[in-house]
C-alpha cells in the first residue's frame, strides 16, 4: 500500500514502484504513473492506487460431473493489470487519504470474476465425462480449456486485465467417491504389498530351508569325516596290532631260532659228551676188560684157595656192612678139606 505522511491540512504520498497510481481532483485525472511521490490537498483529491505487478487468485469451483458426482476443480490464476484505467472505471482502487489502505476490497472482487469466467469451460468439460476419467486426467484439459477461454474472454480484456498462467492443482471427486475409487487401487497395492509379504515370508523359508540343508550337508559331511576318522584310526590300530604282532612275531621266531641254536649247540655239546663218555666208557670197559682178562689169566694159573681169598677179599670190598653170614656144610666141608690136605702135604 501506499505510504501517506500527514503534515498539517497537507498529505505527501509516496507509492512503490509496483503500484500504479490515479489522482483526480475535482473529478479530473490529474496525475498519474508508477511508484509516485507528492504533496496533495486531500479535501480536493480522490487517489487511486492499482498493482502493475503479478497477482494470483486461487478458487474452488464445484461442478457436477457426466455421471453426476460432484467435483472439486482447483485452480490457481496468475494475471496483471493491463490498463489501469480501464481497471480502476470497474473497480474500486481508492485508498483513504488517512492510512493509505483501499477502502475495499478490489482484489478480492478481482478473483471472484475469474473464478466466474472460468466456472464455464470447467463445466463444459466435466459435464462430458464420468468422475473417474475426470479425476485421472481432466486437470490438464480444464487447465488448457481455462486458459484458451480467458485469453478470448471480452469482458476480461475490456475490465484491462490480462492473462499471465493457469494451474489446476487438482480435480477430486466427494470424499466418499474419491474413496471408493481409491478402494480398487489401495486393495490392488495392499494385495501387492501382501504378495511382497508372502513372496518375503517364502524366501525367507527358502533361505531357512536352505540353511538348513546347509547344516545338514555340514553335519552329513562331518559324520562322513567322523566315520573316515575312525576307520583310519581302527586301520591305524589294526596296522600297530599288525606291525606289533609282526614285531612279536620276529622276535619269537628270534627267541626260537635262537633256542634253537642253544638247543642244537647242546645237543652237539651233549652229543659230543655222549661220544666222549661212550669213548671213555669204550676205554675204561676196554681197559677193564684187559684188567679182568689179566685178572682172569692169573685166576686160571691161581691155586683155588687163592682165587677163594681173592673173590673173598673183593666180596668183602663191595659190601659195607654184614648183617647175616650163612655157611653151607658144604662150603666149610671143602674149605677144610682143602686146608687140611695142604697141611698134609708140607
């Protein structure tokens, strides 16, 4: 707004340069231009005070659809003063000489005949087809059907106004519509969302059952190393009972032959013995034989009685003690004889 500074029954005013400014006096246009600065008798003056710059105006605009369903159609206008005085003749711009502010509302008014003007391409569009296709694309044909109807819109042109863009940010249906037409999608998605789940849930089994035939291939593959480990290990005692029976063995056969050398050195030791004691046996029994031939050449030569006192003498010899002593009448019949017939003969 414009900035008015009271100085006794004067006023100066001074304007930005976005804002476009109207002084009458005494019903005349007087002054007028962009961002003004000057002293003025208020109780002759009459200001006017329009934007040059960009304005917007958003709106609703609620229309029925083919189907009958009510739609909502948002639409944003962004849009100029062309003619400030064509503007200014058809809306009031006037500002209070006291605080510099509009006395109305003139913007307001402003987007209230937009919304006016482009209430009619809306419903020409949406009174052609249904909610659903409405909803899905009609914001760009109601924008462009918008646009190309304000562009050409007489009453707009002749207010001094103009154009810049067009936006429709949106185009819903009720509530309830909208919901139930969400309702197809949303179970689409959820039922998609719970595919994800079941296919997640699925690979998560796969990925359990695989891990568990993980583990189980680990553990067969441990028992099998197990079984190999205590094969080996039996093959490795059965190899050390082996190489220890051998060991055994050899030092038996060892032990026998060794045995049966002693064995065999004492059967030649025994049998050299033998043959010496059979060779002495032989000499002695030889030489015995020789003494009791000898004995027995002198026996035969030998009167009786000294044969008789010899085989005495050495009966006497063998015997160690005489406990019975039998003589026969015969034996002492012939000793005495043979006594006596010595003694006779001498």
């Amino acid at each position: 707004m414009a900035t008015i500074t009271r100085f006794t029954f004067l006023r100066h005013m001074r304007a930005e340069p976005n804002q476009y400014v109207l002084h009458f006096k005494d019903g005349r246009l007087v002054r007028e231009g962009k961002g003004l600065a000057y002293w003025f008798n208020p109780l002759s003056a009459a200001v006017a005070q329009l934007p040059v710059e960009d304005c917007e105006a958003t709106f609703l605009l609620r229309e029925r659809s083919a189907d009958f369903q009510e739609v909502s159609v948002q639409v944003t206008l962004t849009y100029r003063v062309s003619d400030p005085s064509l503007a200014a003749a058809r809306v009031n711009f006037s500002l209070a000489l006291d605080t510099g502010v509009w006395k109305e509302q003139p913007l307001e008014r402003l987007a209230n005949l937009w919304s006016q003007r482009a209430q009619q391409p809306t419903r020409a569009y949406l009174v052609t087809v249904p909610v659903v296709e409405a909803a899905r694309g009609g914001a760009e044909v109601i924008c462009s059907a918008i646009d190309a109807a304000l562009r050409t819109d007489s009453e707009i042109q002749a207010m001094g106004l103009a154009l810049v863009s067009v936006r429709v940010s949106s185009v819903t249906p009720a509530a309830d519509v909208e919901k139930a037409l969400q309702t197809p999608t949303r179970e689409g998605i959820q039922q998609k969302a719970d595919e994800a789940v079941f296919q997640r849930r699925a690979l998560a089994v796969e990925k359990e059952r695989a891990i568990k035939e993980n583990e189980l291939a680990t553990e067969i593959e441990l028992a099998r190393r197990q079984e190999q480990l205590i094969r080996q290990q039996g093959a490795n005692k059965l190899l050390g009972i082996r190489e220890e029976a051998s060991g055994e063995q050899a030092r038996i056969e060892a032990e026998i032959a060794r045995k049966a050398l002693l064995a065999a050195s004492d059967a030649k030791d025994i049998v050299v013995r033998q043959e010496g004691q059979s060779q002495a046996r032989r000499i002695y029994f030889e030489a015995e034989n020789e003494g009791e031939a000898g004995r027995l050449a002198v026996y035969q030569g030998a009167p009786q009685k000294v044969v008789l006192g010899l085989a005495l003498r050495e009966f006497a010899q063998k015997l160690q003690t005489i406990q019975h002593l039998n003589i026969t009448p015969d034996l002492l019949t012939q000793s005495l004889k043979h006594f006596f017939e010595e003694q006779a003969g001498q």
